[in-house]
C-alpha cells in the first residue's frame, strides 16, 4: 500500500471542488428562473412613483372601494355609486409575476351594475397583481390586489 502524500491531498482537494461545484449547477437550478423586470421603462417610472403614493394614499382615504371577486367567469371588478362612465376613466394592469407574456393591461367601461369583469378565458393559473387606475373627477386613485387565480 502507498502512503498517502500531499500531493494526493491536493489532488483529492481539486476533485471534491469541482465535485461541489458541478453539484450546485445540476442540482439546484434556481439561477435559470425566469426573472424579468416589472416594466421596461423602469426608471422613468421609478422618478414619477409620488404620483402613485398620492394615488395610493387617496384610494386608502375612500370609505367604499372598489372589490374584486372571482368565479368560473372570471374576476369581477365592482364599483360603488359615485363612480360611473360619465365622471370617470378606469383602467387596470394585470401583472403576472413570472411570465409578462401572460400581463393584461385594458381601459373598462362599467356596465349597469356598476362593475366589469376580465374573463376567465384571458387567465392562466397563477399568481397575478391586480393594479387598479382610476380617475374620478380630475382625481387619481390606485389600488392593488393580490390575485390568485385557480
């Protein structure tokens, strides 16, 4: 038998590295997710986000919000009163987290009870945020919804 030598060391040492890091490649993937950013334009957008805040913190101040449901037809958006075609423009982004092929961003008109519904047809199973814009009387509003679609 030989007696083991530091040069059986090093090439041991050299062996289980690369041994380690060929594991990490094959075996845990998680560096190949889809990571793709929100929007393409995210810098414009990031020097215009107070608009959003102020949005945001107007549509927290309303004492009846628009709600969302959902069923086999699809998510429905629901409007109080106040809020109708006549004084209001209503638009809303659908952001898929891990596939912006799968985003849908639309203006709505509402219908006479008051809501409208993305239909099931246009979804794909998964986790969506609702980003709901709308302008009232010369006023922004914004909410957001987390969605899970089934």
């Amino acid at each position: 038998m030989k007696n083991f030598t530091w040069g059986h060391g090093i090439i041991l040492a050299l062996a289980s590295f690369i041994i380690f890091i060929l594991s990490m490649l094959f075996l845990f993937p998680n560096g190949q997710k889809n990571s793709e950013m929100v929007t393409d334009k995210y810098y414009e957008e990031e020097l215009e986000y107070q608009s959003v805040i102020d949005a945001k913190r107007r549509a927290d101040t309303i004492k009846v919000k628009p709600a969302f449901s959902q069923n086999a037809e699809g998510i429905t958006m629901t409007f109080p009163k106040n809020i109708n075609n006549a004084n209001s423009n209503i638009k809303f982004v659908l952001n898929r987290s891990d596939d912006q092929n799968l985003d849908i961003k639309r203006s709505e008109q509402l219908d006479a009870n008051q809501s409208f519904t993305i239909p099931a047809k246009v979804l794909t199973k998964g986790n969506y945020t609702l980003r709901l814009m709308w302008t009232t009387n010369k006023t922004d509003y914004r909410l957001d919804y987390d969605v899970i679609w089934k």
